[in-house]
C-alpha cells in the first residue's frame, strides 16, 4: 500500500470493529503511522490492541533486555527471550495479529528527526523528563501525544491531542430519528413526533429533515439546532414563512463536529484536568498527579524504586512528594499517607490485569487521536484498585515481597509469596473462550492460576474460529482458522505460561451436559468465570455457582460499552437477580402492512427467510417421518394449524420445481406477489386520499404511503433478490442452481406476469388487536379437509427429505445475506424508506453484538483485579466493584454489589444461597418416605408443606386426591419422583432439588428456601 492509496477494509476481518467505529475511522486509522515507547506488559497490551484495530503501522522501541520479571505480564515474552531487547523479542509474536498492520522496530535514540514521522506517540512508563521533553516536541508539532504508566495498582494516563483537535463523534451512539406528527408555523417552529415517540435530543442537537410533505422548505439538508419542550416536542427556529405542514417526514439527529483545545504536558501538570475513575475515590487524583511525579524524582535522587513493603523507603517517597507539592503551581492541600505509603510499596509492582485495564484505556485513546471517534480523555486519568490489598497482612514480613527470580516476581512485590501460592492451586472453570475468554486465559496465566501442583483451569466452548474472531480474539491466528476454539486457546496458555495446568472442553453448558459438569466438578472448583455472549447461558451457570455456592465473575461488552459483576456466596445478590428489560417487538402489523424503518423491512425479510426456506421443508418433513403429525396438529389452537398444512402443501404439491427453470419462475412471482400484488390490494383497501373516521389523513405519521414495483429483469436489485430466492429454493429441493446472469435474465424475459386485479372483501389488519384475533380464529375445519385431501401420501414420497435452511449471515455464497439485503431494501422502495447496505442489514438482520478489542480486554482487566480479591478471602461487600463503563465517553462507573435480599420466615432470615438440606438415608440406611418427608418439616423447622415439586412435577398438593396421595405417602422420595416424573434419576445425580410451599406456625403462606435432597 503507498502512503497516496486508500486504506483497504477488509470486512471479513474487521466486521464487528466496523460497527463501532465505521468505514470512515477505520480509513484513518489505516493510513496512521504509531510509535509506542516500552514493551513492559502495558506498552505491548497497548500494541496488541491498536494491531488488532488496523492501524498502518506500529512502531515498538525499547533500549532495554528482557528480565525474568518482565514475564509477569508481557504476553508476547518466552523464558528463551531472556537478554535479548524487549521489543525485537516481542515484533514477530506482535505481527502475527494482523497482515494489514506493520510493525517495525526500533532501539535508537528517540530524535526529533525520527518522531515527526508519526501521528500518535505514546511512552510508556518513561521518566518525567523524558516526558516533558518529548511531550513539547510533539505538541508544537501536531503530533498527538499520551503516556501511559501502572506501578503495581496505581495505573495513569495522559492524552494532548494537540491545539486544534477535531472530535467527529462524541458518542459513538446511533443518530436519533424520529418520524414527525406535526410542524407549526411560528417564530419557534413547534415539531411533534409521530404516536408521542420520546425523541431522546438535548438543547443543543441539530437535526436534519426529509420527506416533509407541505412545509417543503425543511427538507433542504441543512442541520438546525434544536430547543426541547418536552420528550415529544422540541423547537427549531422560525418557520413563519414556511409553507403549511400538510404530512409525514422523517427528523434525524446530526452529528456536529467538536474542536478541543489540549494542553501541552508541561502545562497539563500545572493545571491538571481529572476524568475521575471512581466517584468514591474523589481525593485519589490529586495525590496520584503528584506521587507520578515523585516517583521519577525518587528514582533520580536514590538509584532505584521504592522497595516493595520497605518502610524507610516508603518514609523518603512520602517526604518527595511533599517537597514536589511545596514547589509545585499545583498544590494539594493535605495527604492520604496510607495511600502514599502504599503507593511506594508499589512501585516495582507488575500486575497483568492492570495492564489490560490502563493498556485498553490508552490503546482506545490512540484510535481516538487517529480517527476522531469518541471523546478523548481530558487530559489526565488515574486509575487504582487499592481495595485489592486489603486482605495483605500489614504485619507481614517484608522477605515475603521481595524477589526471586521468579517470573512473578512483579506479583510477588504486592501480595507477597503466600498469596501467589493460593493463586497457583486455584481451581477455575472458564466458560467460554472467544473474545472475553481469550483475555481472561492471558491473564489467569500472567498470574499463575492454576500453575500449582493441585491447581488447574478448565475451559469450555464448543466453537470454531471464523476469521472475524480474529480481529478481537487474540489467541488465535489465520492458520487456525475452522480449529476448535478452547483447544486452540489452551495450547496458546501453554505458551504464554507453561506451568499452567489447562484442559479444553468442546461442551455448551446446560442440562445435557451436567453429567460432565456434576457434583464432583463443581465441588472440586474454586470458582467459575463467565466469558458468555447470551443471557441464557448466564443465567444457567449462575443458576450452578448459586447451588454448588461458588464465586462467579461475569462480565459483557457492547461495542464500547463493558461492565463487571462479581457474585459472591452469602455475600451479593446473583446475576438473575436483575433483567435487562426485553428488546421491543415490532407489531405485526407494521411488519405485515406499514413499515416506517429500515428496520422494519429488515425482520420482515428475515421471518420471509424463515417462511419461505425454513419453515416450509421443517413442517413437509415432519410430515413425512411423524406418525402423529396430524394428532399433534389437531390439539394446536388458532389458526396455526391451517398455516401448517397450507405450507405442507406449498412444499410438497403447488411449488415443488423439477428443475432450476421452475425456481426462477417461483422466484419471478414470488417478486411480483410481494412487491406489486400485495401492495397493490393495500392501496386498494386504503387509498392514498383515505382519511380516517375523525378526518384526519388515513396515510399520515407512522404510516407511510406506498407505491407498487413492476418486475424488471434489467435492474439489478430485482434481479438480486430473484438470483437469491430461487439459488435459496433450488438448495431447498436438491435442484442445482445457477449464478449465470445471462442464462438467467433468458428464462426471466419468457415468464409471463399475469396482471393482478384487488379483490373486495379482503380484509387487511389495521391495529395489534385485529392481526391477534385474525390470529386466534377458530379454523375452518372443512378446509383443513380440503388441504389434506391434496397432500400427496407419505408412501409415495418414501425417503424424500427437504433442506431446511438455517440462516448464516456470515458466509457471503450461500445466498441468506444476498436475499435479505435485496427482500429488505425492495419493500424499503415500495414504502420510500431509506436502504440500507449489505454492511448495515448484515448488522440489525444477523442481531450482531458490535464489538471491539480495546472493551474486551479492559472489562478482563476488571474481572482479574476482583478475583484478587476473592482469593484474599475479602467478604466484606465494599471491599468489591461491579464496574460499568463507555470507552466513548469515555465514562467509569464503580458501585459496591448488591447485597443479597434477605427474607424471613418463622424468625428465621435466609437469602438466596441458603438452603434446607436434607438428607434422605436414615441412619438404618433406608430412605425417607413422602410421610417422612412431610414429617421432618413438622418437626424440624415448624413448616406445614402444602405443596412439593421437583423440577415440572409436581409431587404432593394440599389438593393431591385421596386415593393418590395414599399410594405416594409410603413411597421413597426418589422412586416417588421416577414415578411421577416418569423418567429415570441418573447416576451421576447425587441429590435433587425440591421446590415446596409452606405455611407458618400461624397458618400463614410463607417463602421458604429450596430443599437440597441428598441420596447418594
């Protein structure tokens, strides 16, 4: 590539990145040149990071040898890299990322010369005078400039982006837009939205205008600042000499370019700026901003770092850093000792999760002075994770801190010796191992969990790797592409650490495969990390580490969006104690008849995928392999049962083709029954003139009026969509398809379109509760008859079996994403909706998570530094963060768990981790009966059981009838259960779980634990 060409975006790849960021940042980005000073752990976790982002190049210079302690959290270091310069150890493993990055390296002197080649210079843990001089240079250069620096849980970075630096998005946020109701004509134009839709602007936002109808004037594409009056209404200036608002439009949000003004560093430490990291940490900043300084004068006055937990040393530190105040313009006015004290303990500290959170922060700062997407920070940012040593004995030798040659030494100095060996037999369960899994398995082997004799780490997921992983998920590389994901993760653990006992599974989690994950697995662990990317399986293993009252770390990203939450046992609520709120459906009836966004023709072309693809061949097929298809049919409700066989009969007898030639000819009327037809008959039951009983235009707000489309074999779109569909339907038959554009148009210029004439009496759902009870009608029983009738025999179609297609977005020859871009945008057309790019439908019809590796790796980071905590033994709940954050804003957020909800009965409290366990063998070695059962509640705990189930059975009732209850009392707890449940209890299931309603000592229905009931 030469430095005139444009950067080529490769979407396979960068296709998650490309939803955050978009084309035209990752563009700069790719024509940005990167110079990071210091390959410790954060200068590469700063380098993994803006590699895999796509940079031009990135430039790694370091003067300095790889030691032992380096390996404490430099991923990309081997033991064999020893003596050699860290950042020619470190280029090859770096280039390996990613094709389209180069990356160089560099030993020399950093010359004025050799920086003015670079758009972003970024040192890493460098001296204060190196700093300064450097941090001029590039300032009077326009050359952005950040540092970056941790030292054991204190972590700093500074940004100057330069005197004029232009922000084009601050947010990142999709731009609002809403569609209009009304306009009035005042020296303050009033706008109203469309069905009191809030509208989500602020004072200040300027919004573009179009497909106004009447007040014309508005859709000339010039942005207008907006004043809000309400969450429905906001003003736009005079429109007095606007023509009147007669209908319709459309408002969207713009967004407007921000210029920020930075200062140098030298003026920066002056005058600092704080993005404040933690609100209950307010004080830290200050005294950080100064204790950064002092360490670079500590270092120049004695030769070497504080030592770690030695107190002479901590004494002179303390005494630096109040000479610095003293001569500083910035002055602060009293100290946090302990603070300071801990500080100088630090100093030689090297933690691999503080890495990955100060190397993500500064990695994402870097893409934004490249690019400028996002808010940069201003201009200082200090970061700790003090809470972690609270459990470190202050009384603690200080031998047990010093080094040993060990590569965690780094660790050593915070913790000491004793904790790292709790840290080696830990016994983690990872799920997951794609994006989030990849960086939790860096970390837990950076610091040594699972390297004992008796520690270990399993990991589990049972996907492949797809080429756009590797944009986010750094274990893996080109050539391991289709290789398992946790296999390939685990042997690359091994590299990073080899003393890590690591085995990979293939498994999802859930129900049918607790006979792997049974009670000896669960027991045996010291706890679980969730690296998930659904809710479902969330709450599965939170359901799990609830029962087996196991510490669980969970965590998620959104783009830049990333949060942390820590489930401790007794301690917090669990993760399904809280719910997002579900996503908000589309009505049917837009869908069906009056879409008004891109959106909306979107999932309709997606539900046309699954009806004409999948659905379909599912249903024929059950047909013909289902004895009881037609018993099951018959107890269906509604109208279910009349779609079911009308689609039988479509697969199976109306549009079977018996070669490719039938498939276009489907597809050719498929085209006009979608986009000319049905809207033809639409327009006929509501003309464009209709108004509604109160006056007003029937075809106005939401609604949009649409207009037909006529087949035309010479425009590409509709071609596209007929191309799709009949490749789509050939697959569903077996037929062999064709991507011959001339052979094609051939057979589509002789099919005849017959013309269609609206029929009267059909009638067109309107509103929700229409499309609902059109939904539960009864059937028409003598036209099922009718259907069945004309089914072909299952003896005559003896072994045949259609494909039913699942849809895969992410394969571009298979057809799915070419038929939903051309169903999408045609209806787009029919109803004058703007289209949307195969980039933007792959987006909003594959439902894909947008994702980037900078959040990812951060989020990580804050998973680590509470498993610290955890392994300290902490439980006291303030001492823990669930952590919310937006690398955009960019926004921190830290608050204390959620203490887990205690409820009461009989005077006895109990919260969700606890229990009534009970165990079911008798001391004569026969087990409870159902009488016994009862009993024991009476007796134990002054319950009266009305109600007993196990799982969907339900076993005993206050209700149960007499001759049933008299044959289940004397039975055995577990053979009642097989009886009732009519399946078999397994073996490797040691107890069950029973859930049951109780009554007090007063007769009162009460809330009450779950039973755990142990039988073998």
């Amino acid at each position: 590539m030469t430095d005139h060409a444009e950067p080529q975006i490769d979407e396979g790849l960068y296709s998650r990145q490309l939803y955050v960021l978009g084309h035209d940042a990752m563009k700069k980005m790719g024509s940005s040149d990167i110079l990071i000073s210091g390959m410790n752990g954060l200068g590469i976790e700063i380098a993994k990071n803006v590699v895999l982002a796509g940079v031009k190049s990135v430039t790694i210079h370091d003067t300095e040898v790889v030691e032992i302690a380096d390996l404490s959290s430099q991923f990309f270091l081997r033991e064999g890299d020893i003596g050699k310069n860290r950042a020619e150890a470190s280029c090859d493993r770096l280039s390996e990322l990613n094709n389209y990055v180069n990356v160089n390296v560099y030993t020399g002197s950093l010359t004025e010369d050799f920086l003015t080649h670079f758009k972003v210079i970024i040192l890493v843990q460098a001296s204060l005078s190196q700093q300064l001089k450097i941090g001029e240079f590039a300032h009077e250069s326009s050359i952005a400039f950040l540092v970056a620096d941790t030292r054991g849980l204190f972590g700093q970075v500074f940004c100057d982006f330069g005197a004029q630096f232009q922000v084009l998005d601050t947010n990142g946020e999709r731009p609002i837009s809403c569609l209009v109701s009304s306009i009035t004509k005042d020296s303050e134009g009033v706008v109203t939205c469309a069905d009191e839709q809030r509208h989500g602007l602020e004072d200040g936002d300027y919004v573009t205008f179009k497909e106004i109808r009447g007040m014309v004037e508005l859709n000339d594409g010039k942005p207008r600042k907006i004043k809000t009056l309400g969450p429905y209404t906001f003003s736009i200036g005079d429109t007095k000499n606007y023509s009147n608002y007669e209908r319709e439009g459309v408002v969207t949000q713009v967004k407007m370019p921000t210029t920020l003004k930075f200062k140098s560093i030298k003026a920066a430490l002056s005058e600092p700026d704080f993005l404040v990291s933690d609100f209950a940490k307010f004080d830290h900043p200050p005294q950080l901003h100064l204790a950064f300084q002092a360490l670079s004068e500590y270092q120049r006055r004695y030769g070497q770092l504080p030592r770690p937990r030695n107190e002479a040393d901590a004494l002179n530190f303390l005494n630096v850093v109040k000479e610095i105040n003293e001569k500083s313009e910035f002055k602060v006015d009293s100290f946090d000792d302990d603070l300071l004290k801990l500080f100088a303990f630090n100093a030689k500290g090297n933690l691999s999760p503080m890495q990955a959170v100060i190397g993500s922060i500064t990695a994402q700062e870097v893409l934004k002075a490249c690019s400028g997407k996002f808010s940069p920070i201003r201009q200082w940012f200090y970061f700790d994770a003090t809470e972690c040593l609270k459990g470190v004995n202050p009384a603690a030798a200080e031998e047990d801190f010093q080094p040993s040659d060990s590569r965690y030494d780094g660790q050593v100095a915070i913790f000491g010796k004793e904790f790292q060996k709790k840290l080696e037999s830990l016994r983690y369960f990872v799920v997951g191992a794609g994006a989030i899994g990849c960086e939790i398995l860096k970390n837990l082997a950076m610091i040594g969990v699972g390297a004992g004799s008796n520690g270990h780490i399993y990991v589990t997921d049972m996907d492949i790797i797809e080429k756009s992983n590797l944009n986010r998920q750094f274990l893996f590389r080109p050539w391991d592409v289709q290789k398992p994901k946790s296999l390939t993760a685990a042997n690359f653990v091994k590299q990073i650490n080899p003393n890590v006992r690591i085995t990979p599974h293939e498994n999802r989690v859930g129900q049918d495969t607790e006979k792997i994950y049974n009670d000896d697995f669960f027991e045996a662990l010291t706890g679980v990390i969730n690296a998930l990317d659904n809710v479902e399986a969330r709450q599965y293993m939170d359901r799990r580490c609830v029962y087996y009252r196991k510490p669980l770390l969970e965590s998620g990203t959104l783009g830049t969006k990333g949060n942390v939450q820590v489930v401790l046992p007794y301690v917090t609520e669990s993760y399904s104690s809280s719910q997002d709120p579900p996503e908000k459906s589309i009505p049917i009836c837009t869908l069906k008849n009056f879409p008004n966004a891109i959106e909306h023709t979107l999932q309709w072309a997606r539900d046309a995928f699954e009806g004409l693809f999948k659905q379909p061949a599912d249903y024929a097929n059950q047909y013909l392999s289902d004895p009881k298809f037609m018993e099951k049919l018959n107890k269906m409700q509604g109208s279910q049962p009349m779609e079911i066989l009308e689609a039988v009969k479509k697969a199976l007898v109306d549009e079977k083709p018996a070669a490719f030639e039938d498939c276009l000819r489907w597809a050719v009327t498929l085209f006009q029954d979608y986009y000319y037809n049905t809207i033809k008959q639409l327009l006929y039951n509501f003309p464009s003139d209709q108004k509604t009983s109160s006056g007003a235009m029937f075809w106005s707000g939401p609604k949009r009026c649409p207009h037909p489309i006529k087949f035309d074999v010479e425009n590409q779109l509709h071609l596209d969509f007929v191309i799709a569909a009949s490749n789509l339907k050939a697959e569903v038959y077996g037929v062999a398809g064709s991507r011959d554009i001339e052979e094609v148009k051939n057979v589509l210029r002789k099919v005849e379109i017959k013309e269609f004439t609206p029929k009267s009496g059909i009638k067109i759902d309107v509103t929700e509760a229409e499309a609902e009870a059109r939904m539960s009608a009864a059937i028409d029983h003598s036209e099922m008859e009718k259907i069945i009738a004309a089914l072909p025999s299952t003896d005559s179609l003896k072994g045949f079996k259609l494909a039913d297609i699942e849809f895969e977005k992410d394969d571009d020859t298979n057809f799915h994403m070419d038929f939903i871009v051309a169903a999408s945008n045609l209806r787009a057309e029919n109803y004058e909706i703007e289209k949307a790019d195969r980039h933007k439908s792959k987006l909003i019809a594959g439902k894909i998570i947008p994702a980037i590796a900078t959040t990812t790796s951060l989020v990580t980071g804050l998973v680590c530094l509470e498993l610290y905590k955890i392994v300290m033994g902490l439980k006291d709940i303030d001492s823990f963060k669930n952590g919310f954050l937006n690398l955009a804003l960019p926004f921190f957020g830290f608050s204390e768990p959620i203490a887990a909800p205690i409820n009461k009965y009989n005077d006895v409290e109990f919260t969700l981790w606890d229990r009534f366990e009970v165990n079911g063998i008798k001391d004569d070695g026969k087990e409870m009966t159902l009488t016994e059962f009862l009993e024991y509640f009476k007796k134990h705990h002054n319950l009266e059981i009305t109600m007993l189930s196990q799982g969907v059975s339900m076993l005993y009732s206050f209700f149960t009838p007499k001759a049933k209850l008299q044959e289940r009392l004397p039975l055995p707890m577990t053979e009642l259960v097989q009886k009732v449940s009519k399946h078999r209890i397994r073996s490797h299931v040691k107890s069950l779980v029973f859930e049951i309603c109780c009554n007090d000592t007063d007769g009162e229905d009460v809330e009450v634990p779950y039973i755990k009931y142990n039988f073998r």
